[in-house]
C-alpha cells in the first residue's frame, strides 16, 4: 500500500509543492518507510520520523525543510531534546533539567542577569552567607523549575512515538540556545 503525502510550504502568496513523501508500507522492512522526492531519490527511514515531520507542520505550524527536520529529529534522538525555531521537542524531561542547568550557569555569571533573577535582600543574603553558585543554582532549579529557567510556556503533549513515548513541545519566550 503506498499513501502520497503532500507537504505545501509558503513563499510570499504562492504555494509551492516542495515535498512530495512516499510511503511504503512493506512486510519486509517491518512498518519501514521509503521517502524521497521523486522515485529515483528513495530513502529508509522510521515512521516517527514521518509523525515528527508532519506534527511540526501541521500541529506546531512550522515552515520547515525535510533537511531541517532531519537535523531536529537526530538532536532529539541523541539528545533527548532539539529546538526548532522559537519551540522545544523534548521527549526526555532530564534534557530539558540538564539543558536549564547550563543556562543558569551561564545566567549566574553575568551580574546584570542575577539582578533581574534575584532581589536585592536575596543577593545580600547569598554573598553574607557565602552560597556556592552551584547551590544557588539547584536552589533556583528547584523553585522555578526548567520551563521558567528557559523561558518556556508550559509544554503541550505533540505525539506519541512508535515507543509508546510522548513527545512534548513548548513554546520559547527568549534568548536560549
């Protein structure tokens, strides 16, 4: 059974066709999938690749290449998160904690940032009793959590993979890698 997907991309007023996906269902490969842009360009590829790309047209309303998806799926598969534009996908919540953690090291290392994180009492009480960066980190993680940390909305369920795992993404309000 083959089914044709057609994924449209904007340019300005005019649609352009600029993926064309075929999909093979095939015994063999085992629910593999075939996709390329025309019939000489074939390649495998796993069926949560096809769910990812299309969720991110469709559901999350990105304008975004097959190639692009690629390099996203591979970060997300490796990593357990990617960031696409201005959103997370995530499907592993101790990324997200981990990458959080990065950024506040960074964040606790510009004295500009730790003024807009923390009132003066607060910084006063941290330099009198000599508070580890470290510490005042976990502290930080702890009572504001990574969606804040990273400056994210609160994270929506996208999908669900061939794994039974969830997908979520999330919307970021600024400034992180």
């Amino acid at each position: 059974m083959i089914i044709h997907i057609l994924c449209n991309t904007i340019n300005g007023n005019k649609y352009q066709y600029k993926h064309l996906i075929y999909i093979r269902w095939n015994r063999k490969f085992k629910g593999g999938i075939n996709m390329g842009t025309n019939n000489n360009s074939i390649n495998r590829i796993e069926v949560d690749f096809v769910k990812y790309y299309l969720f991110l047209k469709d559901d999350v309303g990105l304008c975004i290449s097959i190639e692009e998806a690629k390099e996203a799926y591979t970060d997300l598969n490796n990593n357990g998160y990617c960031k696409i534009e201005e959103y997370y996908v995530y499907n592993n919540e101790e990324a997200m904690e981990d990458l959080a953690k990065e950024e506040l090291d960074t964040k606790l290392g510009d004295a500009d940032e730790v003024a807009s994180m923390f009132n003066i009492e607060v910084i006063s009480d941290m330099w009198i009793n000599k508070t580890s960066k470290e510490m005042v980190a976990k502290e930080y993680l702890s009572d504001n959590g990574w969606v804040e940390v990273l400056k994210c909305e609160e994270p929506t369920e996208g999908y669900i993979d061939s794994n039974g795992e969830t997908v979520f993404y999330c919307y970021s309000r600024g400034g992180n890698n």
